[in-house]
C-alpha cells in the first residue's frame, strides 16, 4: 500500500492524516506494510480491533521485516515480534521488550469513514 500525506485538510484542520486503508482489509493479528509520507510503516489490527503502527524497519537486523512478525501479547501489552531474531516490541509505545534501550517509532492511527489513517511522521510520532 502507498499512501500521500495531504498537507491540509479543505477545513484547515487535522494537517497530516493520510489515509492508507480500509480497515477490514486488516486482518486482526496479522500486519501489513505501508508507505507513509516516504517512510515504511507496519500497521497492526489487534483481536481487540485496535490498530496501530510501528516502523517496519527490524532495529536489531535492519531489514524492513516487522510487518511480517509475530503478533502477540505480555500480559496486557499488546507486541509484535520480530521475524528475524524474535525480539518483542510493545505495539502502543514502540519499545523493546527484551533491551530497554531500543524502541521502533510509532505514529498515531484512527479509523475515520471505515478508513484507517496514520498521522504522517514528524506530526504525530507518539
């Protein structure tokens, strides 16, 4: 999927918000990869019906891999694994569950008019 951030809404309102996809063409558990405003983002529909996104670029092997990775939990947490060397990533803040001083980048989502939108980097990393 590839996405254009628009700079402003007709309104002036919400600068930033790009829509990438419908959001029942996520499949709860699984990951997709996107372009968003020139960077790989991995978004995330979780059982809960919650999405999110995270870098896709793996920090640990630099491939562009996390889309692909496991989706999961830690008590209440909800993670992505990585598919490379398995390191676990809390899907809400980025951080890495197994070395507290990596994090993947994270940017806001909604789902507007059965779209989900992410709000492009630089505006609306978490």
């Amino acid at each position: 999927m590839t996405a254009v951030a628009e700079r402003l809404e007709q309104d002036g309102t919400e600068v930033g918000w790009v829509p990438v996809c419908p959001y029942d063409a996520l499949v709860p558990d699984r990951g997709a990869a996107a372009i968003v405003d020139g960077d790989q983002v991995a978004l995330f529909r979780t059982a809960d019906g919650a999405v999110h996104a995270v870098g896709n670029r793996d920090p640990f092997s630099g491939a562009n891999v996390l889309a692909r990775g496991i989706v999961g939990g830690r008590g209440d947490v909800p993670t992505v694994a990585s598919p490379m060397y398995k390191q676990a990533f809390d899907l809400r803040t980025g951080r890495c569950l197994d070395d507290a001083a990596v994090a993947l980048p994270v940017w806001r989502t909604r789902v507007r008019d059965g779209l989900v939108e992410v709000l492009a980097p630089g505006r609306g990393r978490r």
